[in-house]
C-alpha cells in the first residue's frame, strides 16, 4: 500500500510538471497537495509540500523555467 501511495504520488508530480511546461504559469502541483491534505495523512502532506515547494522555488528561478527540465 504504502509503495503504491508512493508510486502514484511520484507519477502525478512528474505529470504535473510535463503539464506546466505546455501551461507556463499554471500550478499544478498544488492540486495535488489539495488531494493530499483531503486524505487526511498528515506526514503524506507534509512530504508533498516540502516536495512541491522545493521542486517550484528551484525551477521558478531558472531562466526559463520548467523548459530547463527537457
């Protein structure tokens, strides 16, 4: 259970950031974090938001942005 929460959770941030590079501006990660703080796992949502923010600070301060990650 806990490798499938962990699989999923890894697919959707990788699909979300292939999303924001044909939607430059959109967060679509923090749909995902919405979800997870639904779910109620507190230590599942705190990973998430250290993830998420780490992942959108490092690629917001690149020149250009998430086009950097191809």
């Amino acid at each position: 259970m806990v490798l499938g929460n962990i699989l999923w959770w890894l697919l959707f941030t990788i699909c979300s950031m292939w999303g924001q590079t044909f939607f430059p501006g959109v967060d679509m990660l923090a749909a995902g974090f919405v979800l997870s703080l639904q779910e109620g796992r507190r230590q599942q949502s705190f990973a998430l938001a250290a993830a998420v923010i780490l992942i959108q600070e490092g690629v917001g301060i690149l020149p250009f942005g998430g086009a950097i990650l191809w």
